[in-house]
C-alpha cells in the first residue's frame, strides 16, 4: 500500500486547477484526525459498528431460549428502526426477527431466499460461493424461512476436507448442524460439528472476538438436545458485546488491521515520526497467547500462515493482508531495528504462496486471491531474495485479470480497492515484463473510463460518488500519466471533507464476504493514503507538499 519511490517512471504533471494549499491543509486536517485516534502505546483500538445480520439472529437466539434480559429489549428496538432500512436483505431480517419475538408469522418463502441469496452471492468470490449460498440458508432457516430443495444434508454426508481457515472451520460445522437440525439429519459430519463447536467454548468465550461465528455457534446448538445450559450461558457471554445502540457488531475488534493501514497512511502523508515509531513497536510486539494459537492450528484444514499477524491481539487467526499490511510499515519505519519482525513476517508469507503462485487469504491450498497476491508482491518488493515468488505471483495476477480492467471481489465492495493494490503491485515489476505492464495500462484504462462526471468513482460503474472508492481511484491514477483526472478527484475530495478533517461515506469492507461491517476510520484512512501517494508521485508535491503533517 505504500507510496512507490524510484526513477523509473515519470511523475504526473500536477493539475493546473487544484491549489496545492489546499491539499496540504486538508491532508493535514486528515492527519491529525487520524492521529488523535491512536492511543499512547501506538494502537487504535475502534469499536465495530452494529450490523443487522447479527443483531437479528441474537435477538432470535435469545427468543429460541427463553431469555429474557434488558439485552433483548434494546436489540429489538434496534431492530426495529431499521425495519424501513433501504437495504432489502438488512429490512428482511430485522423484519423476520421482529416477527418471531412477537410470536407472529414468519413472512419468508422460497422465491424471497432464492432472491436474497442470488443477490448477495453475486458480490462474493466464485470460489465460495457454495459456502456461502448454505450459510445464508442456515441464517434465513433459523429466522424462520423454509429449506430450499436440494440443501437438506444428505443422510451419508461426509466430513468435509477441503482446505480452510479456523474461522470458516467453525462456520461450516455451525451451518452443517444448523441445516441438519432443521431436517432432522444426524451422520458423521454432525458429530464431527459437534466437536469442532464445543473446542470453542461458546459457553463462556466469543472465540477469536468473532461475534457472527459465537451466534451460528449457538445457533447450532440450540436445535441439540442437553445444549441448553452451554446455549443461555453463551447468550450471557454474548451481550457484554452489546453496543450502545442495542446491536450487535460483526467482532469485537480489529486493531491490528485498523493500526497497520493507518500507520501506512500516516507515514505515506507525512505524519510525525515520533508516533509512527510507537505504532512500530506495538505491532511488532504482537503475541497472541499458545493455546490460542493451537486451537487456530487444530481447527484450520491447511498450513496456515505461521509467522503473522491477524486483525487484532486476542486472535490467532492470522492472514496476508494484516501480516502484509504490518510488513510495508515497519520495513518503511526502520528495516534493521524491526529486521526480525520482518523477516519472520516474510517467511510466513512465503510458506502459504500457492503452487499457482498466488497468495490466499489464510491457509495454504485454499484458492489464490487477486488481492491477496497483489497484496503480498507489495510487502515482498523491498527483499530481493523474494524475487522468483514476486515474478509468479504477478504472473498468476495479471492471468486473474477480467476483461474490464478489474478483478473478481476481494474483500471490499470496491472493485477499485484490488485494482489500486494490483497497479502498485505492478509497479514492482522489473520493466522488461510486458504482462504486468499490459495487465497495469488495463487498469488504468479501466479507472480513467469509470470516473463519473463529478470527479469522483462509486463502488461499481455508474454508482454515485464516494469517498472510499474515490481515494483508490486516485491512488491508481497517481501512477498514471494523465493530470487532468487526478484533479478532478482531488477536487472531490477536498469538497467532501468534514468539518473535523475527516472523511464519512458508505463503508467497503466486508466480512464474512460479501457482507459490509463498518468502523469510521477505516474510512478516512483511504482518503489519506491518497493524499500521501499524490505527495509522492504528483509533480511540485515533492517539494511544495513534503510539509504536509
């Protein structure tokens, strides 16, 4: 995600309409709105918005249980006010979840899941799609909706062996006792579910912070004879990660992941060295506790990345894109007092890169992800002994290229946020590789097209303008050669700033895929990683707006 610096191609000529003043007090503003959110031991610790999927399915736990706690109340009026929610899948299940705290009908049906479900598969990657299609349908079924033809679990089903992660471990074991129980099935690949859900102790642990997993968990169990005791004492565990509002977020934290891009933003924007360097030694002291990580390990189905870091310091489950993230940073911070971190972080990511040459998000032998590749080519680019790695893993990119310039869904609902990461992956590339600079031009072309008349760029063609998507845009075309574009988005965006310096808009992350979770900063710290790669590769700025910070 860092700033490219090198000779090797021209800076864009800065656009003649923007005022460099401007940038800089905006960017400046930005930074130290940003920066007042990390704490004095370097970490920003921000709480996960409430969302409506797990809300609606505490609130019907909590029903299926029989309790009845002031925890109840306050999730149903949550639910409650977004009954009239624009969101069609966010408004049906506060819908079906109110109708079964009030002993009324459910109101699903066969032709609304197929609905449902088609709709959000399509912003979700091929590859788990099948995954994902049983757990919307084990979520529609315990609010009270029919199985569709054809997902009963058949009576001889096997334990899956496919390679994954823990966490869609414990997903699949949950759905699988979720639509069994509602068929009335029991086999080997139940009692294998059983197992894998009672080494999370949801009795008495939000396993890994993972709020959506302990309530499919709960879920699971309520529809087992003799779970009861393990299901009301998992409910009690569960509302002391209750928000404010009554709901209920997607995890409990995710400060690794919020503190590493942060920290790349800040340094890319120019922010004050004193506080990067404490950001530095916070990430690199991240330990997560053994048992914690055997249990990870014992769970996953697949070499997992070892030598890593995950999203936050209570969670073992560890990934590319955090353990990529953290290693740009402190190989910019200080490559030789953070050299062990960074190495060991090296080394983790080259273990789990695929035989195809790309990178998954988790666990060797899961399928390679265009982002996840493009994420790790950009931590490897300064370790010259990576360089057969890096070589296969931009091939496997530029093959994973759509015939619009862009790729399929990562982990945003941007299709801009794996462009951004895949062109400056590309700028790593040795230039006689005229595949990586074909698949970077494509991309180019493809953003150029896109832009919408008012400057900005929306998740998808044609979709309105947002903050998030705007600043990948820029990004990208900070590597570009064209001026006129990338002031037309700075204008975007220096009309779009708050009052406080930062920056609102809907949110792009998503989690499991494809559904959105929102905290605040990971909205404003896009936006200012683009201000910190026109600092680098926008002519004038190199000199006008190295100040800035």
């Amino acid at each position: 995600m860092r700033p490219q610096h090198d000779a090797r191609s021209a800076l864009v000529p800065w656009p003649a309409e923007v005022d460099p003043d401007q940038v800089r007090q905006a960017s400046s503003k930005l930074i130290a709105h940003v920066s007042s959110r990390v704490d004095p031991d370097g970490a920003i610790r921000e709480d996960c918005r409430s969302r409506v999927l797990e809300s609606a399915l505490a609130l019907t736990l909590m029903t299926r249980a029989g309790v009845s706690l002031p925890a109840r109340d306050r999730v149903l009026a949550f639910l409650r006010a977004h009954l009239d929610t624009p969101f069609e899948f966010d408004r049906v299940l506060a819908t079906l979840a109110v109708a079964q705290a009030g002993d009324s009908t459910s109101a699903g049906d066969s032709g609304l899941i197929d609905k449902l479900t088609e709709g959000l598969l399509g912003a979700a990657p091929e590859f788990i799609s099948a995954r994902r299609r049983r757990m919307l349908y084990a979520v529609l079924s315990v609010l009270g909706c029919p199985l569709p033809p054809g997902v009963v679990p058949a009576a001889d089903e096997e334990v899956p062996t496919d390679p994954i992660h823990s966490w869609a471990a414990v997903q699949q074991a949950s759905v699988t006792l979720i639509l069994a129980g509602a068929a009335g099935v029991s086999n080997s690949a139940t009692a294998a579910a059983m197992r894998t859900l009672d080494a999370t102790r949801p009795a008495t642990t939000v396993w890994e912070g993972y709020v959506l997993l302990h309530l499919l968990s709960l879920h699971a169990l309520a529809g087992v004879q003799g779970q009861e005791a393990t299901v009301r004492s998992g409910v009690e565990t569960l509302v002391r990660h209750q928000r404010d509002d009554g709901g209920f977020p997607f995890v409990t934290e995710m400060q690794n992941w919020c503190t590493s891009t942060a920290a790349i933003a800040l340094a890319a924007a120019g922010s004050r060295p004193g506080q990067l360097w404490t950001i530095a030694k916070s990430l690199a002291a991240h330990r997560v506790d053994a048992s914690q990580r055997e249990l990870s390990r014992s769970l996953s189905r697949g070499a997992a990345l070892s030598d890593g870091w995950s999203i936050g310091p209570n969670v073992a489950q560890n990934d590319v894109d955090c353990t990529s993230c953290v290693v740009e940073f402190l190989q910019g911070v200080d490559p030789v007092a953070f050299g062990g971190a960074v190495r060991r972080g090296v080394d983790g990511l080259l273990a789990v890169q695929n035989s195809d040459g790309g990178f998954p998000t988790y666990v060797a032998g899961a399928s390679s992800e265009p982002c996840m590749t493009a994420a790790a080519v950009n931590a490897l680019a300064p370790h010259p002994s990576t360089a057969p790695a890096r070589e296969r893993a931009l091939a496997v990119l530029a093959d994973s290229q759509l015939a619009d310039g862009g790729f399929e869904p990562g982990w945003s609902r941007s299709r801009l946020h794996t462009m951004f990461r895949a062109r400056l992956a590309a700028h790593t590339a040795d230039p006689r590789d005229r595949r990586t600079a074909r698949m970077a031009e494509r991309i180019e072309g493809s953003v150029y097209e896109t832009q919408n008349p008012d400057g900005g760029w929306g998740m998808q063609p044609g979709d309105p303008s947002d903050d998030i998507s705007t600043a990948y845009a820029l990004i990208t075309l900070s590597y570009g050669t064209e001026s006129q574009p990338v002031g037309r988005a700075l204008s975007w965006l220096l009309a779009h700033q708050n009052a406080d310096g930062g920056y609102g808009g809907p949110p792009d992350m998503v989690g499991p895929r494809p559904f959105s979770y929102h905290l605040p900063i990971l909205t404003d710290i896009p936006v200012l990683l683009a201000f910190g790669h026109v600092r680098a590769r926008v002519q004038r700025t190199a000199a006008e707006l190295q100040t800035m910070g």
